[in-house]
C-alpha cells in the first residue's frame, strides 16, 4: 500500500464503467444497468459527459413522474455533471462529493471517461487500509460524505 497522501482516484476508482447515448430509453439503460451490475450509467453525446443516471434516479424520478420506459434518459439525468481528474487526491474527490452532495463522480483522463468513483470505493480503501494515518486522513472525508445521507441529522 502507498503512503496515504499519494493515493490518487485512479488508484482507487472502478474502471468498468457503462455510458449510453443521451437518446436511450430509460429501460434500455436500466437493463444495462442490471446486466453490468452497477449503481449508475454516465450520459454521453458526441463523447463527452454530459449526464448521469443512477439507481436513485429510477426510484425516484421515473417512479415519481410515472414516466414511460420509452423516455430518454436525457430527460432523467442529473446535469451538467461533475467529473475529477484520475491525477487527484481520494481526499479532493471527497470534500468535492460532499460540497455537492453527491456519492459517485466520473473520472477523467485527457477528456475520457476512465472510471468513476463513489462513495463506496473510499469507504472500501478505509476498510483494507492497516495504516493509522490513513485511517485518520480519509476518516473526515467519508464522514462528510455520508452525513448528507444519514436519517438522524
């Protein structure tokens, strides 16, 4: 394991990540979703971000708005979305995530999708982490992420 305070996102971020076109229809993405097992599909027109559809997404605003599975999942993603360069710090992409209350982020490397990291991939990195200071150096930032989320706030 690095030193804690070298650890970049790309070190720690999932790499497999699925984007459709902006035109796809919410069942198209969700079953892409499913077959992917993943919590979240970036949106992309002319390869470029420009959206973001997680499972929270479905519940909320397709159930919600009682939309129909031909919907394009343009009309239900979140947007502009946010990205963070593979070169940051964990630490940066989690003060980011809970500036703007958000639990998963794509990363970018020279203008491409490489990843994506989520709240649960730093949690994960505290998980496996033997050392102390690590611990203490990310325990700040995944407090802060998850206190936008906690039901006794």
């Amino acid at each position: 394991m690095r030193d804690a305070k070298s650890i970049t996102i790309g070190d720690i971020m999932t790499k497999s990540v699925i984007s459709v076109d902006s035109s796809m229809t919410v069942n198209e993405a969700a079953k892409m979703m499913e077959d992917g097992k993943v919590g979240a599909v970036i949106v992309m027109e002319k390869s470029k971000p420009v959206g973001i559809v997680t499972d929270r997404d479905f519940s909320v605003k397709v159930a919600a708005h009682a939309y129909q599975i031909t919907t394009p999942v343009k009309q239900i993603m979140s947007s502009p979305v946010l990205t963070i360069n593979s070169d940051e710090t964990v630490r940066t992409a989690a003060d980011l995530m809970h500036e703007k209350g958000l639990r998963k982020l794509p990363v970018m490397k020279n203008d491409q999708v490489v990843g994506i990291i989520t709240a649960t991939d730093i949690v994960n990195l505290l998980a496996i982490s033997p050392e102390e200071d690590m611990r203490n150096m990310y325990f700040h930032s995944v407090a802060k992420i998850y206190k936008n989320y906690s039901p006794y706030n």
